[in-house]
C-alpha cells in the first residue's frame, strides 16, 4: 500500500495539456501554408503527430508503463533543453510568460513527477 501515489495521474494531466498545445500549434500553422508558406504545412504536421505521441505516451504513463515513463522523462527534457536555446539566442523567439510556462516549467513539473525512488516503485509494482 505505501507504494500508491497518485503522481502518474498528475502527469497524465500535465502531458494532455502539453498535447492539446503542440495540436492547438500544429493546427495554428495551416493558414500560413493557404498564404504561400508551404513549409508551414509541414511543421504543423510535425507538431500534430507529435501531439499524438504525447498522448500515447500519457495513456501509457496513467497505466503505469515503464517504457512509457522512460520515454517521457526523455521527451520533456528534450523539450526543456529546446526551449532553453530558444530562450538564450536572439531568434526572435517569443519569451513571455506563457511561452515559459508552456515550453518550460509543464515539462520541468512532468519531469519531477516522474522522477525518484517512489516513482519507479509505483512503476515497478504495476
């Protein structure tokens, strides 16, 4: 029993949440292709498979998958490491709050609800 942590859950929310972004973004890009940006088409498809690999890999977490965890631990940080060299250089990058706390500080909060010594119990267990 003391192996129980609702911690998974958590992160199930955390990575919907990040999945509904990247498919809000990856939808957002097709205009652009209908005004001559024809790249555009292609990084919002990007973005949407990569939406549906988030959400294969939330379900996976909630089910309590070690794989999944592994590779969700990996993607956010990935993802926080991204986001910190789009922060550092001058790309014309946007840097408000929301962009931070998006790009981040969710992954940074999935990544510390995945991580420990409880967590891979829980994962061990399941």
């Amino acid at each position: 029993m003391n192996n129980q942590t609702s911690r998974p859950e958590i992160a199930f929310v955390l990575l919907l949440m990040q999945a509904t972004f990247w498919m809000i973004a990856g939808l957002s890009a097709f205009p652009f292709a209908l005004a001559g940006e024809f790249f555009m088409i292609t990084l919002g498809l990007l973005s949407l498979v990569l939406a549906g690999v988030v959400l294969l890999l939330a379900l996976g977490v909630v089910m309590r998958n070690q794989r999944a965890r592994t590779w969700a631990i990996r993607l956010e940080w990935l993802t926080v490491v991204g986001s910190l060299l789009l922060v550092a250089l001058p790309i014309g990058a946007n840097h408000g709050p929301v962009s931070l706390m998006v790009n981040i500080v969710l992954p940074a909060a999935v990544i510390w609800l995945l991580r420990g010594k409880k967590m891979k119990a829980a994962f061990a267990t399941a």
